[in-house]
C-alpha cells in the first residue's frame, strides 16, 4: 500500500497582484502557484521588490488578490469575508514582522497574552509566562518594549506567535533589524521552537544563510517563481 500524500497546508493557483501606480498598473505578483505541506520549512528569496511580502500578506488574507486564489489547510480565502478570513487566521497562523509590532503600552507579558485573550483561550496568564520562559524572558515579562533590547523584542514577539499554537508560521525578515550575533541567536530560537512544535514555517528573507536552513527555498523575480527547489539543506 502506497502511503498518503502529504497534507497541503498552503495552496495557490495563479496569484496575481497588480496596483496603480502614478495612473499605470503595476504588477507585483503575476501568476504565482505554489503548495507547502504541513512541517515542512520553507523561504521565500528574492531581490528587494520581488514580491515577497505580498505574497505573504495574501496568503495570510491580509490582502486579496486581483486574481487567483489562496487556499489554507484546504480552505479557500476567497470564499470567505473579512470576519472569517480574521478568524481563520486567529486559529492557524501566527506571525514575526522584521519591526516587532509590539504594542507599546503594554508589557512583555500583555502583549503575549492580549491574542490569547482575543481569541477566548483558557489561562492566557499562565499561558504566556510559559512562553516568555521559553524564550528565556520571564524576568522581563513586566518591561515594555522601550525597555527592551530589539533581540528581546523578538523574543516576545516570537512568544506571542507561538503562544496559540499556530499550524503555521509566517516570518518577514525576522531578523532583518538585528545585528548579526543577535539575529543568529533569533533564528536558532525560531528553528529551535518552529521544530519542537511541529509548525510549518513560511519565511521571507534576503539572508541567503537563513534561507538555506530551510528544507526547500521559493525564489522570486519580477513576481515570478523563477525556482522551487530543496537545496543545501541541512537539518538545524
């Protein structure tokens, strides 16, 4: 008996994004198919307009596409509204922006908590003080950001992404404004934690060594996948 084929927790078909720009259309994404399967680890490559956050804002729903579709763990996002694409986000994904998004006048630890509050979660205190422990933070769960270190920033924000127990992880230059001792230190965490948990990772970056500690690297050009292929890869 053959065995299954592995679970496609993300699919497009033909993703298009075009905008208007000083009167002319401009395309971002042109024709973009892909599929990532459930555990996998994969990065998103490309010179600087390429179209990789796009594409990563489109697959989380966080904006539509002029054409083509998105489907998540086989649910297609153009189906639904604005409440259930949020809420279907809510319930699989979490996120590491390059700039934090930390709220600023919350704490460490509110700021873990505030999507777990949001999203009715049992012992959401409890639930993230286990996480800032995890990424090493517990002393600093009362700090707000501005007194925190960018490094420890991401730490709480890689809590917070963590902490609903996301079937998928999207990360955009997640260590895009550290230094480079820093940003190892960040990366090894996100691995590290990204593999305890099972999650399938879909990271954006130009950090040609953090991209080849994924399983398989999407690169893009003029908002073409010009490759997609598993290379140099090395289990981390």
């Amino acid at each position: 008996m053959s065995a299954s084929a592995p679970e496609s927790i993300v699919r497009t078909q033909g993703l298009t994004k075009i905008v208007q720009s000083g009167g002319d259309p401009l395309t971002i994404l042109d024709n973009v198919s892909l599929s990532v399967n459930a555990g996998e680890s994969v990065a998103i490559v490309g010179a600087s307009g390429s179209g990789k956050t796009t594409l990563l804002g489109l697959i989380a729903g966080l904006d539509v596409p002029t054409a083509g579709e998105v489907w998540l763990r086989g649910r297609a996002l153009h189906s639904l509204n604005e409440d259930s694409r949020a809420r279907l986000r809510q319930e699989m994904l979490g996120f590491v922006f390059q700039s934090f998004q930390l709220l600023p006048a919350l704490t460490a630890l509110e700021n873990v908590m505030l999507p777990l509050e949001l999203a009715g979660a049992p012992q959401p205190e409890r639930t993230a003080r286990d996480w800032l422990t995890k990424v090493g933070l517990r002393p600093r769960a009362h700090h707000y950001p501005r007194q925190l270190s960018g490094g420890e920033q991401q730490r709480v924000a890689i809590a917070r992404a963590f902490s609903g127990a996301p079937a998928l992880l999207l990360a955009d230059e997640p260590t895009g404004n550290l230094d480079t001792a820093t940003g190892r230190e960040i990366a090894d965490l996100m691995f590290e934690l990204n593999r305890a948990n099972g999650t399938t990772l879909l990271l954006v970056t130009h950090d040609a060594g953090l991209a080849a500690r994924c399983q398989r690297q999407i690169s893009l050009a003029d908002g073409r996948v010009i490759d997609d292929a598993a290379r140099n890869w090395r289990p981390t």
